[in-house]
C-alpha cells in the first residue's frame, strides 16, 4: 500500500511546487511571502516518498518551466527556483542527523547563500563587471521594480532626505550590505520551512532536536562579538565599518530568535493554539518596534534567563 501512494505523493509534491512558484511570480507583494514556501514541498516529499523523490519533484519542475520557457515563450526563473531547491534539499539532509537545530537551520542557510554568491560572481564576470558593481545595479533595478509598489508615495525617499541620505547612497550601503543581507534571508526561510515542516509532519526521517526550540538561545560569547562590532563602527576606516556592520545585523538577528524563542516558550507554557501563535509571530515581523522589543528581549535573556533554563534543581531535603 505504502509503494502504491509513493507516486502520488511526488505527483502531489511536484504539483504543489508548481503552483507555489506561479503564485510566487503572479500575486503582486503576497508572492514575495509565498516565495518563502517554495522549500516546503520538496522537503515533505523527501520525508514521504525518499531524497529520489524529493530530487525528481526537483528535476521535473525545473525541465518544466525550461520546456514553458524555451518553447512557449513563457517567463520562467529557473535560479531562484533551483536556489530554493538547494535550500530545501540541505535542510531535509541535516535534519535526519542528530544535530542541534540551529546547525540544521544554519548550514541551510549556509548552503542557499553560497549558491547566491556563486551565481552572483558568474553573472558579473559575464557582463564584465566586477561583483560590487554588479551587486549595486542589481538593488538599482530591484529597487526600481518594487518602489511602484511598495512606496507608491516615495515615503522612504523622503525619511531618505530628511536623514541626510540620497536614494543612491542608501542601495550602494544595501549591496556593501549583501552578504549579511543574504545570510539573514536565507536563515528566515530555512527556519520558516523547519517549522512548517515540523508542524505538518515531517519527522519521519528526521532525528529529534536536541534541543526543543522554545528552549534554544543564543551562545553566550555571541555578545562579545556584538559589542567587539560596535566598537568597529567607531574606526575610521570604511571597510571595517562595512564589516562590522553585516557582522551586526546578523548578530541582531540571532538574538531576534532567541526572542522569540523566549515568546514560544510562554505561548507553549500556557497552551496558546497554533493559530494564534503563528498570528502573534507574524505581527512580530510587521510591527517594526515589535521586533526591537524581541531583539531586546533575546539580548537581555543573557542575564535575566526569563524561561529560567539555567536555574539550578531544587536541592534535595
């Protein structure tokens, strides 16, 4: 019984894939969120019906979209495709090995970043242009396609000015800042898809946590590294200031986690549906003080450990 469904789960696998990348390229901003998902069936298909399913949902969709493409002048992106594939593929891997979460998320991330940089540098040397300068006209012309919709009343250009920034110095910091930039994404999408997948089933091939998620945190030598970047923001010298700057924000963004790991761990305690918890965690990515309010939070757990995860047992009378 079980052989006879496994066709019908890559059939399922491969459809699903497909609709999610139409979706993606066709709702205008929501494709943006539904993007994040293109992982989601390739991982569940490798826990249902084995990595050679998981790899042939793979390979179809992108002959596919090749075949639409080449020979029915339909527009296809088959990189960022392959991109999310890759990611996918990586997450489902280390999953089935007994290793820490972060590990599992981080070297998915890992794995879709080095992807991007290395096509990145490709399509440079093919237009001949060194990666920075290629980085710079690539923001430039994202910017241009997104700006109609997401600051239809030039809002941003304005808080822009009224910082002392033109629009042209704010994408040249963005591409300096490409390779934190990159890391944060792919590290959302990984941890988002590891969730879901967690959620929908998909532990079958997959070793248990180490540690619950609720319950992860942030090594403590991380802030030595925060504060050892901050201070670099105070030298004299661009290129360090840039380093120190991606190191920053990715740092940040650890601490994100552990904040609303700190929040899981509450919603958990006092038995919150899964409903409302996934609704409280997408507000905390709306709402731009929220998420400072969780940054603060994660940092601070360093000293006041508010899940109380390193309290000493109670001694025994």
């Amino acid at each position: 019984m079980a052989a006879r469904q496994l066709p019908l789960q890559v059939i399922g696998g491969l459809v699903a894939l497909l609709l999610l990348y139409y979706a993606s390229g066709q709702i205008p901003v929501a494709g943006l969120f539904v993007s994040l998902l293109l992982p989601l069936p390739i991982i569940l298909t490798i826990d249902r019906a084995g990595w050679w399913g998981g790899l042939l949902i793979v390979a179809a969709a992108l002959a596919i979209l090749f075949y639409l493409e080449r020979f029915t002048g339909v527009s296809a992106e088959l990189l960022p495709l392959l991109h999310m594939a890759i990611l996918g593929v990586t997450l489902a891997t280390l999953a089935a090995r007994p290793l820490p979460p972060e590990l599992v998320i981080g070297g998915a991330a890992l794995g879709g970043m080095l992807f991007q940089v290395g096509v990145f540098v490709v399509l440079a040397q093919q237009q001949g242009l060194s990666p920075l300068a290629y980085l710079e006209q690539t923001v430039a012309t994202v910017w241009s396609g997104l700006s109609p919709i997401l600051d239809k009343d030039q809002i941003l250009e304005k808080e822009f000015n009224q910082a002392g920034l033109t629009l042209a110095e704010v994408l040249s910091l963005v591409a300096r800042l490409t390779p934190a930039l990159l890391l944060m994404n792919n590290t959302v999408v990984a941890l988002l898809n590891y969730l879901l997948s967690r959620t929908l089933g998909s532990e079958r091939r997959w070793a248990p946590p180490k540690v619950p998620l609720p319950c992860w945190e942030a090594p403590g030598w991380l802030v030595f590294i925060l504060i050892g970047a901050g201070f670099l923001l105070l030298v004299p010298y661009q290129v360090l200031q840039l380093a120190a700057l991606n190191v920053l924000l990715i740092c940040l963004l650890l601490y994100f986690f552990q904040g609303v790991a700190i929040i899981a761990f509450g919603l958990q305690r006092f038995q919150v549906p899964h409903f409302l918890r996934w609704s409280i965690y997408l507000l905390l990515i709306v709402i731009k003080p929220a998420m400072l309010l969780v940054v603060i939070m994660g940092l601070v757990d360093l000293w006041l450990d508010f899940r109380r995860l390193h309290q000493p047992p109670p001694s025994e009378v």
